[in-house]
C-alpha cells in the first residue's frame, strides 16, 4: 500500500525486488514522487545505487516531471545539481568516477532560494537560484533511460533562516 503514496512517472515500479525503490525509464527521464505544494524548505535524503541509467538521483521542489531541482549521478563522470523548469540548467557539477551497483549518501537541502547537495556525508555544492526559483514542492527519485535503486527516503523539515536574525 505505501506504494500507492508515490506518484508513478516511470516505466516500472514494482515491488519484486529486495531494494524498497527500484526505478526503471526507457527513455528520456522519469521519476517517482510524493509530496505537496506547501512542501517549502527541508533536506531529502537516500542511499541511491545506479544499476545502469544515464544519470539518477534525488530531487526536491517537485512540482510535475519537468520542474525539480535534483542531484544527479551520470554515466559521463560528473555529479551535477540542475533545475529543469521546461529546460535543464545546470547549476554545479564535479568530476565523480561513479560506480554501478554502488549506494551513494545523495542529500539535498532547499532553504529559500538556497540549494545545498551532499554525497556520502560531502558538500557537493552550494548554490542560490536567483534567477525564476522554483517555489515549495515535494520530493523525488530520478531516473535517466535505465535502473536505479533506492533504500528509504528521508525528508526532514528545516527552518527558514531569516538574513540577519
């Protein structure tokens, strides 16, 4: 039944395998998602292994499939943070040799206009959207033409801090 709680937007999502999340999209990028539009400033995290996919990850501030920011492992090399609002903008990448079938500690954290990624404990990066942020939304597992697998998914409620209280 709690599977019912996710909004299906990939080509399978099934519950036959030992991981609780295992994601698959054929083509172009596909998510699963839960969450609501008063969702505004929290931390995602999961364990997130690659199975064989283009990129995968985490996403925070969904509002449909083609409005999240997200934290992405890809199968070039890079670890990026992007923003799709109709069109992918790249906000920060860094090299990341990623390995298949490995669990990454992927963290998201959405305060304001300020997004903040960590793998396995590391700030990724830090950035402030300034340019049409994405207001409050839910949260999300990515996925890019292949699998990725997943252990539970945390969302953690934080404050807003206030500049200069």
């Amino acid at each position: 039944m709690w599977r019912r709680a996710w909004v299906d937007g990939v080509d399978q999502f099934e519950g036959r395998w030992p991981e609780p999340y295992r994601i698959s999209q054929n083509h172009d990028t596909g998510l699963i998602g839960q969450g609501t539009a008063d969702w505004e400033n929290y931390r995602v995290s999961a364990d997130v292994s690659i199975l064989l996919a283009k990129q995968g990850g985490i996403a925070a501030r969904v509002g449909g499939m083609r409005r999240w920011y997200a934290l992405l492992l890809c199968d070039d090399g890079f670890v990026r943070l992007v923003k799709d609002r109709e069109a992918i903008s790249v906000l920060a990448e860094h090299p990341l040799a990623i390995k298949l079938d490995r669990p990454y500690r992927l963290s998201l954290t959405v305060v304001g206009n300020q997004i903040t990624g960590e793998i396995d404990g590391r700030q990724f990066a830090e950035v402030v959207d300034d340019h049409d942020p994405l207001e409050p939304g839910g949260v999300a597992l990515i996925v890019t033409e292949g699998t990725l697998s997943s252990g539970a998914v945390r969302v953690e409620a934080l404050p807003c801090w206030i500049e200069g209280s």
